[in-house]
C-alpha cells in the first residue's frame, strides 16, 4: 500500500468533506501540519469541528481557517493568539467547547485506545463539569469525560517511513501522537521521508498502523507566536549609559 501522496492537496482531495470533525497536533504553532492546513484551507470545506489545543494566530495555523470561516466549533483549551477567534466567539459566530489542557489530551489518548469515556477530578464542581455524569470514588468527587475520535487527524512529524512510522522531534511531540491515534484517518505531514527499514524500531513514536496516509514538507516556516530575546550586553552597556547621561 503506497501511502505517500505527491502533495498535501492531493493527500486530502478525496477524503475532505463539509461537517467533518479534524483533531489537528501542535502546541501554539510548535508541531503543526502547516501543508495540511494550508491545503484544508484551499479545498473550501466548509462547517468543520476542529479539535486542538489552540487556535492558531491570526494568518497562520488554523487561524487560516478561522478567517475564511470554515470553522465553525472549536474544541480547544487554549484560544487567546487570535483576535480573529475571538471576534468570532464574542459574535455567537464560532462554537467553543473549552476543555481543560491535559483532559484534552487524555480524551483524544482515550479515542485513539477505544475507551468511550473516563474519570477525571479536573473541572468538579465548575462550568466544565455542567450537563456531565459525575461520580464519587473513595471520597473524592469525579467528572466523566467522553474520549473524542475525528473523521481526519492532521500531524507534523519530523521523519517517516513508507509504511508511516513516524518520529517527533523536541517539543513538536506535543499533542501529535494522540491525535494520530485519534483519527479514522491520519494524514501526516513529515520533513524527512526515509525507506522502511531505516527507522530503528525504538525511536518509533507513532506507529505505522495509525497512519493512512503521508506527505512530504521539507521547509516548514515553524514560525512562534511571540519571539522574546535577552538583549546583548553591548546594547545593555549602551542603554545605561544613555540613562546616565540623562540622569
């Protein structure tokens, strides 16, 4: 079965619908399918739930999608790199299902092992917990979460295989893997595109079996949102000696 696909359009061109449900990886813009969305965005679907931990920015990440309104629920735990988002939102144009960080990534981990729902004490006696089963076990008090499963999941990885073993670098690990396993099917887009049999078995992170499908961006922009920098100590002498001569 050949899994790799010449583009992120042609990898997508055949399974994208209106009113589909995408879990997309990254954290902020780190780990991010950027071809993917890119290509998500060009195909025009329209009515989609997107499950990720953020919205992208403005221009960029699924912040592209939320400005050509495909878009139309959000399932996230952090929002606040959009403006665009939050015109949105503030409108009652734009559905949001808040959900804590790491019962979000437990409740995509949940979908991609088949367990339909689990206990968690994040969110007890809170709006989270609102209109859900809650339970007390030994004493403490317990909201239950449904695991989510998407139509598509979008990944970033850094190196597969053919056969679509894939391997994260750093931090771009993130929320990729159980977003992978979390979809009926996975696209992943990856920088480095090696023959099976290089990859040594022990470096795997995500498994072949949860990809269907692969594509190749070997430079992605793996822009920031905020790029902060400790100034030079030359330009730090500077400065005080300016204030000095204020002074």
């Amino acid at each position: 079965m050949n899994k790799v696909y010449p583009s992120a359009r042609d990898a997508l061109a055949d399974i994208a619908k209106d009113g589909q449900v995408y879990a997309v990886g990254g954290f902020g813009l780190c780990g991010i399918p950027e071809a993917l969305i890119e290509a998500l965005r060009d195909l025009d679907v329209k009515n989609l739930t997107a499950i990720s931990n953020n919205a992208g920015v403005d221009g960029f990440g699924l912040g592209q999608l939320l400005a050509t309104r495909q878009i139309s629920k959000m399932i996230a735990s952090y929002v606040g790199e959009n403006k665009e988002f939050e015109r949105q939102y503030l409108a009652g144009e734009l559905e949001l299902e808040f959900t804590p960080q790491g019962t979000l990534a437990e409740k995509l981990r949940a979908g991609g092992a088949g367990i339909p729902a689990f206990f968690t004490k994040t969110g007890y006696g809170t709006l989270v917990a609102e209109g859900k089963e809650t339970r007390e076990f030994d004493g403490d008090h317990y909201v239950m979460e449904k695991a989510l499963v998407a139509d598509v999941a979008l990944v970033k990885a850094w190196k597969a295989d053919r056969s679509g073993n894939l391997i994260y670098r750093r931090t771009a690990r993130n929320f990729n893997p159980n977003v992978a396993a979390a979809g009926k099917i996975t696209v992943a887009e990856v920088e480095e595109l090696v023959e099976n049999g290089e990859l040594d078995p022990d470096d795997i992170h995500t498994p072949g079996i949860f990809v269907h499908r692969l594509v190749v961006n070997a430079s992605p922009q793996k822009r920031i949102e905020q790029r902060t920098v400790t100034p030079s100590s030359k330009s730090s002498s500077a400065a005080g000696a300016e204030g000095a001569a204020t002074a």
